[in-house]
C-alpha cells in the first residue's frame, strides 16, 4: 500500500507531488519552513492510505445518490456523497461525481491540521481545494480546454471571501460528460461541492441528439464507469452560433439555479471559444497568458 503511492518533492523545492493510481495531486503550503515540513509530512502520511479506502467503498460510490440511503464510512467518501446528495431528487448522479474536489479536501486538511500555514492549495488534476488565512489571496487561472493551458480568464480568491473550492468539467476532460461543453469552471465553498455542480453543468450545456455531436455508452471506454451504459461525449462537429449559444444558454439556466440555490458561487462555461458567466467573481482575459503570479493555480 505505502509502497505504491508515489509522493515527491518537485525540482523547484516547494510543490510536492502525489500520485496513487487515478489520483495526481501537486500542492503548496505557504509559512513558515518548520510548519511546511511538519504539514509535508502530515501529506504523506494520510495520502498513502486515500486510494485503498475508496476502493473499499468502490460498490457504493458508484451507485446513484439517494437522499434518504445509507452512508459510507471513510472520510472521502462521506465528502463526495455530501456533496452529490443535493442532485439527488433531480438527477442521476454518483459520489464518484465528487471524487477529485473530496480527494483534494482531505489532502488539505490533513496539511491545515496539523500545521499553522498562511495559505495552501491542493490541485487534483484541475479540481482546487485551497486554504487561505489574514491578508492571503490565491489567483486562479482558467483554462478553456482542459486538455491544454490556454487561460482565458482569472479569479482572486480573498481570505475574506467564502470560496475554498474549484473544479472544472467538460467533455474534454479526463472524466466522462453527457455535456458538450469544453469546460465549465465553478467556483464554490468546497472543492468537492465545485466538483459535483461542475458536472451537473456541464452535461446541461448541451444539444440533445445533434449530429455532429458523437456519443457512446460509458461502458464501452470504461467497463466499471458508474455512468454505464450511459452516452457520453467523445466529439463534437460543427456548430452554428446559434447552436453554440442555445447549448451555452442549457447550462447558463442550470448554473444560475445552482447559484440561487447556494451550491455555488461563480460559473464560467466555455464552448468553442464562447464563454458566459454567472456570477461576478471571474474576470475574463483579454490575452490568453495574463503575467504570471506565484499564487496562480489553474483550473
């Protein structure tokens, strides 16, 4: 088990590195030495044991969210269904919807908890839990096609302010969509609530039955998805203005629903260069490689 989680300091001496399976975290703490160290190792420890005790609950996450169903008992897998459950009655939706922005939260508190850091982040392949403490500030840089590092826009994050979590979703992603959306970045009080209304609104941003859009069961890309034979995305054609606009309006409506509801704060969605925002918390680039800042992390 400890042997097959791989954790390493990064060449540049302040990120660590963390890969277990599916899992590939890099994080940052920020204060003083001694804490970073004591928080470093605080990291080790609680991560090598993350991935066998979600395996042990594998059965359960993948089976829908049910509201009034039993709970799970490892401390990730209570985060992913928390945080899926609000979908429950509406949609069919798993814990695994919050897999990543869970991971992502444990890793931090094990750090925050064990040592007195200024700020902190835990990135899990785009989905952000972070830490912020007095006068700190993190900058977040959003990509449009998670698949490459073009920003088109940023956001700070203040100590003040109440969001501790972004995630990112979308067909092109490195988990499946029924969406047809590039990305969509939330941001939200916790990562693996960010991650799981970032899912629920990428597959709304959508042109159901399209033709240029091609889709194929779960299964057949991954026989143990929890989406099984459901179709998700694998390409998506050409696509007039007005396509673009009505599939980015599917999940505008969504967003702004979750937003008024208090699941999220911030959403930006993407599609062929298109973006629309809810809320006011993402300021838009003019240029696709804004200067760079230590504190900027990328969705």
């Amino acid at each position: 088990m400890k042997e097959r989680a791989q954790i390493c300091l990064l060449p540049d001496g302040r990120r660590l590195h963390l890969h277990d399976g599916p899992i590939d975290i890099i994080l940052e703490a920020f204060g003083d030495p001694r804490e970073i160290e004591v928080a470093y190792r605080a990291v080790a420890a609680r991560f090598a044991t993350v991935l066998d005790e979600l395996c042990s609950e594998l059965a359960f996450l993948r089976q829908p969210a049910c509201v009034d169903g039993p709970q799970p008992s490892g401390s990730v897998a209570r985060r992913m269904t928390a945080a899926v459950l609000p979908y429950a009655h509406l949609t069919f939706i798993t814990p695994m919807a919050a897999v990543a922005g869970a991971v992502a939260e444990e890793v931090l508190e094990a750090m925050t908890t064990t040592a007195e850091l200024s700020r902190a982040y835990v990135n899990n392949g785009g989905d952000i839990a972070f830490h912020l403490t007095k006068t700190e500030r993190f900058v977040i840089g959003m990509v449009e096609d998670p698949g490459r590092s073009s920003i088109f826009g940023t956001t700070t994050i203040h100590c003040d302010n109440p969001i501790r979590g972004v995630a990112t979703s979308g067909w092109r992603g490195r988990s499946f969509s029924l969406g047809i959306a590039d990305a969509v970045t939330v941001l939200s009080d916790t990562a693996a609530a960010a991650d799981a209304a970032a899912t629920i609104i990428a597959n709304a941003v959508d042109l159901p039955a399209h033709p240029a859009v091609r889709r194929v069961p779960a299964c057949e890309l991954a026989a143990d998805s929890d989406l099984a034979g459901r179709l998700v995305t694998q390409s998506v054609g050409e696509l007039t203005p007005k396509e673009i606009h009505d599939a980015l309006e599917a999940g505008i409506t969504v967003a702004q629903s979750l937003k008024q509801s208090g699941l999220i704060r911030t959403a930006a969605l993407t599609l062929r260069q298109a973006t629309r925002v809810v809320g006011s918390q993402v300021s838009l680039e003019s240029s696709k490689t804004p200067t760079p800042y230590r504190g900027m992390v990328h969705a």
